[in-house]
C-alpha cells in the first residue's frame, strides 16, 4: 500500500459535501421552525413551494397538505434498509420498582426475538435496571470507537424537582432505553457485538471487568492523543462540526422556550380551574342564571383538559425526542473528536517516518500503514453512520412535528366545540325568556 494522505482525506474521489451532509440543503430539511430570538430573524427552511397561510377549516384538510409522499418518503429511508434483513427484535418494558435496605431501584423488562445464530435461543427474556443500559453504551464505545452510540437518557435529575420514582418518569425513561435499544438493534453493526448478545440474553452481567479495561482504555487515548495536533479536519467533517453546533443552537433555544411554555401552561391551567369554580358557586345563587353559568363553568372545564392533554403532550413526547437529539450531537461530536485523534495520530507517525527516511533511507514503517488504514475506516463507519442519523433524525421529526400539529388542532377543535355548545345553550335560553314574556 503507498502511504499518504488517506483516500478517505483525499480530495479526488469525494462526494461533494452538500451530497454528504442531507441536512444542509434546505430541499430535505424537517426543521422549518422558524425561531425568533431576540428580534433576529431566522430563515425558513422550506422546500422551495410556496407555504400557505390560511387556517386549514378542519384538521382532515391540514393533513391531506401533510401527508408524506411514498416515493419521496423512501428516497430518505435507512440506508441499510435495502441489504439489511430484521432478524432481531428487542422490547424494554413493564417498569418494576424494587426496595432493598441498601437501595430503591427500578427494572424493566427486556425482550429478544431472533433468528440469528449468535444467539443460542430464539426468544430471551431479562430484567435490566438503568446501569446495566449504561453498561452496555460504554461497552459499545469501547469496542466500536469508530461507530456513533446511540445515546440514553440522563441518569441523574434534580432531587426535589422531579421524582424519579414517579409514574410519569420512570414511563419517560421506559420509552428512551426501548428507543436506545432498538436503534442499536437496528444497526447493521452494533447489533452483531458480542455485548449485546450479553446484554440481551445473560442472566447477569459481568460489568465490573469492562469497566475497569475502559478506564484503562480510556487513559491510553488521552496519553496517545495528547503527543499529537491535528493539522486541519477535512472539508467534510469541517462540515458536520458545522452543522452540529448549528443544530444544538437551535433545538437548546426550542427547549427552552417550550420548557416556558409549560411553565405558563401550568400556571395558567391552576388559574383557569379556579375561574370555572368562581362560575359553578355562581349558578348555585342566580337561579334565572344557572344554565348559562354552569354552561360557562362547563365550557372552562371542557379547555381545562384539553390544556392538560396538550401539556401531558409536549412533556411526555415533545420535550424526550429534543433531548434525545441534543443527546445524540454530543455523541456525534465525541466521534468526530476520536476521528481526529486519528487521523492527528496518523500524521504525527507519517512526518516522522518521512524524516526517518530522509536521514537514513530506511523503508516507511508498518505502524505508518496501518494508522493510515485506521484513519480511511474512521472516515468510512463516520461517514456511513451520519448518513443513517440524518435519515433518522428527517422521519422522527417528520412525525413529531405532524403529532404537534394534531395535538394542537385537537386542542383547539375541543375549546371550539366547548364554546360553541354554550352560543347555543344561549341562544335557546334566549328564545325561552321571549316566549315566557309573550305568554
């Protein structure tokens, strides 16, 4: 093999970028949610066509205009999909809690359907607790460097602001672990590491020795890492870092705002029950009244659960997939990071190789080769995995961004339809009083 600069480094060869990285041509980007933060006015990212305005007359017609094209829907499918066969099906479910004298802790239940003849079963089923998720994410980034992890939930929340035995939690948590799980289990080559099949089938798991043999790992990085300085991140991978901090800027803000809005949600929900009941204990002194009054008291009840449906909405589904994502760019960034390091290493081994053979015409190392190769399959599993998160990240905002707008629309529909009611109530009671006065 001739060493030089690596194929994966080259410029001859390359995909133009903007084939490479989907998510920075406005033609295929979901995000088209226009922020506007401190007076700066944001670009819309649409698909070119003209966005019309007006308010749909009923949420069938919002999602006719909505509705995803087959054709176009496949263009962005997993890459894999074509070559990959499903032949392994993974389930996290029914939380346990469990209460010992040394600590509380939860459970859930992992479930296994396979044909692959790695395993030695075909069905397996075992109870996992957070650290043994965790367990496995680190085994995962110790013996696939090169691959993006799919990342979990945050371990630790704030003592005294949210219970972390609370139902609502731990049904959270229950749905991120399954979507870590089945997103590694989808992988083409995650899903064949002999952790998994560990973490999937074992009674119990041997975590202390990996632990111990990452942090080993871990230091050797640093030390090795540390001797060298990149001298320029390709074009490409310049890129990603690019867009990466582009997107954390943008899904930090929407959190933000959308972790104020249930605040005020909150906070306007406990004012609005209070205004209902001022209506009830009104209609129990105004007998000429009443109706119209328990009907008002009915219609603020009515916008009552619909708020709570639409709050449970954006904390229960909304605020997970954000984090989730925000989660998944510091992975993507990590492996960018270790990319470099690489390729840094790669160079510094290069250049004195090169100097060694100036003086002393001795022949290029086999180490020099085999950093060169490290560097092209980096490049190659980046590269690769960028492309099945960018297809990812397009369909799971595709459906959450459609869920918000049905949410919405139901929201509305069911306040609409609560007032309306009371016009009419109104208008009946009116045409009662005219024709008491008349007899």
């Amino acid at each position: 093999m001739s060493v030089g600069a690596p194929r994966g480094l080259a410029s001859s060869g390359q995909k133009p970028i903007a084939e490479i990285l989907h998510p920075l041509s406005a033609a295929e980007e979901p995000l088209s949610v226009p922020v506007n933060v401190g007076g700066e006015k944001e670009a819309g990212l649409t698909n070119g066509t003209p966005v019309e305005t007006s308010s749909p007359a009923s949420a069938s017609s919002l999602f006719n205009r909505l509705q995803l094209d087959d054709d176009l829907e496949a263009d962005v499918r997993d890459l894999y999909a074509s070559t990959e066969t499903r032949d392994l099906f993974v389930t996290v479910d029914d939380p346990k809690k469990h209460v010992s004298t040394m600590e509380t802790y939860i459970t859930y239940r992992v479930s296994t359907k396979t044909s692959r003849i790695e395993f030695d079963l075909p069905e397996y089923c075992v109870r996992r607790r957070y650290q043994d998720f965790d367990w496995l994410r680190i085994k995962l980034e110790e013996s696939q460097p090169t691959h993006l992890i799919p990342p979990l939930p945050e371990k630790f929340v704030m003592k005294g602001v949210v219970d972390r035995f609370s139902e609502e939690f731990v049904e959270t948590r229950m749905k991120a672990l399954d979507k870590f799980l089945k997103r590694v289990a989808d992988h083409p080559v995650l899903s064949f590491n002999p952790h998994l099949n560990a973490f999937l089938s074992a009674k119990d798991l041997n975590k202390r020795q990996g632990l111990a043999l990452l942090t080993k790992v871990g230091e050797s990085v640093k030390h090795v890492a540390g001797g060298y300085k990149l001298r320029a991140r390709p074009p490409e991978f310049c890129a990603m870092g690019e867009y990466l901090d582009t997107f954390s800027q943008k899904l930090g803000t929407i959190d933000r705002i959308a972790q104020r809005i249930l605040k005020e949600q909150s906070e306007y929900l406990t004012e609005l029950r209070e205004y209902g009941t001022v209506y009830s204990s009104w209609a129990g002194s105004e007998e000429e009244l009443r109706r119209p009054l328990e009907g008002v008291a009915s219609c603020v009840a009515t916008c009552c659960r619909a708020l709570e449906d639409q709050s449970e909405n954006m904390s229960q589904d909304f605020l997970p997939v954000l984090r989730e994502y925000i989660l998944y760019i510091e992975s993507m960034k990590n492996v960018l990071r270790k990319r470099d390091q690489t390729q840094a290493e790669y160079e510094g081994r290069l250049e004195a190789a090169i100097l060694r053979k100036q003086e002393d015409k001795t022949p290029m190392p086999v180490e020099v080769e085999k950093c060169q190769d490290k560097v092209e399959c980096f490049n190659a599993d980046l590269k690769a995995d960028w492309e099945r998160w960018q297809s990812n990240k397009r369909q799971d905002f595709k459906q959450l961004l459609t869920g918000m707008a049905d949410k919405n629309i139901n929201h509305y529909e069911k306040c609409q339809a609560a007032w309306e009611s009371l016009v009419t109530l109104l208008q009946d009671k009116q045409t009662e009083d005219k024709t008491s006065e008349t007899n």
